[in-house]
C-alpha cells in the first residue's frame, strides 16, 4: 500500500508531465491553428466571421481547459493501476483510488493558482436580445470542471467529449462557441493519448 506521501508525489507527477506535455505537443498553439484555419476558410467569410484577437489570457484558458479534461482522463484511469489482491484475484482499489484523484486535485488546484488561471472568470452568458452578449462570472474553478466532466461521463458515455468542446469553442469566440465545439472535439482523443502516456509512466515507473 503506498503511502499518503507517495500518492502525493505520484499525482503531482502526472500533472506536471500532462502540463509539460501539452507544452511539447503544443496542443494549446494547435488549437489556435485550426481556429484560425477556419475563421480564414469560405465557411467562416459566408457566415460573416472574423476571427477574435489571440493573447495570452486566451491561450491561459486553453492551457486551463485541456489541463482538466486530461486530469478529468487520468482519473478515469487510475483503476487500471491502483489495484489489489484478494483472494488471489486483482481488482481496483477504491480507497487508493479515491485518494490519488483528491491529491491529483488538489495538484491541479496548486497549478492554477502559480500560474494565474484561477484570476480568470467564467465566460456567461448575460443577454440573449438582439444577439448573444457573454460578460464574467466566477473565477474559474478546475474542481467544478472535474465534477462537471465526471457528472456528464455518468449520466452518458461521451457526453463529456461534449462539454470540453463547448468550454473550448467559448474561449475560442464565446458569442460563436456552437460552431468551434467541434474544434475541442477533435482534440479530445490526444489528450486522452496523452494523459493515458503520463499515467502509465508515472504509476508503473513511480
């Protein structure tokens, strides 16, 4: 049974190797691409779309949102390693279980504040008429995405690909976002790639 300290450490290293490795693969950066890819195509000119200003604040909510859709992945698996014997049979775990996803939030939750997600606020919506107006609600919070992602992942399968295209299309252009839910979509199968990669290297070799 590893310790309390050691599933800790063991959490903090799959975040961090998630984190890095978005950087490596450059997800965020591939993400603005294929945004800027479409708001330049036919389609976009015939809708009548420009394409929103790209800054730092929005490449921070991009790192945000796929950092806790990965964490969300790496959750999901953790019962193919956190497991134990029972009358020589192996199966998961579940306080093990239980206690590696709090230390993987509560690491997510250290991450965002060192680097000033948590300082950003919700898009929401605040006016409909005569056409959708997005102001700021709360501070973003990686502990309600979790739970959002975990909430749709139970109520149906794959409903949580769902939710992470509609946060990713209302970052990319919040008034729009229906149309670049999909971007977020095509993303989802690398981050789960990705997040599967950390997992395996950290709890077999950790």
């Amino acid at each position: 049974m590893p310790s309390l300290e050691k599933l800790d450490r063991l959490a903090s290293d799959v975040l961090l190797g998630i984190d890095n490795l978005l950087l490596d693969q450059n997800i965020v950066e591939s993400i603005l691409e294929t945004y800027r890819q479409f708001c330049r195509s036919n389609e976009a000119q015939r809708l009548n779309m420009s394409e929103m200003p790209i800054d730092d604040e929005m490449r921070l909510r991009l790192r945000f949102e796929c950092l806790c859709f990965s964490i969300f992945l790496a959750s999901l698996q953790s019962s193919k390693y956190l497991i134990e014997k029972k009358w020589f049979v192996k199966q998961p775990n579940q306080r093990l279980i239980e206690l590696f996803d709090g230390a993987l939030a509560s690491a997510l939750i250290e991450l965002c504040d060192k680097s000033g997600m948590n300082e950003l606020r919700e898009m929401k919506l605040v006016a409909i008429d005569p056409k959708p107006t997005f102001g700021f609600g709360d501070y973003l919070d990686p502990l309600n995405r979790l739970e959002e992602y975990r909430t749709a992942f139970v109520k149906e399968h794959g409903s949580e690909l769902k939710r992470f295209g509609k946060w990713i299309g209302k970052v990319l252009d919040a008034p729009n976002y229906p149309l670049f839910e999909i971007i977020g979509g095509n993303f989802a199968k690398p981050l789960l790639q990705l997040s599967d990669y950390v997992m395996s290297s950290v709890l077999i070799n950790g």
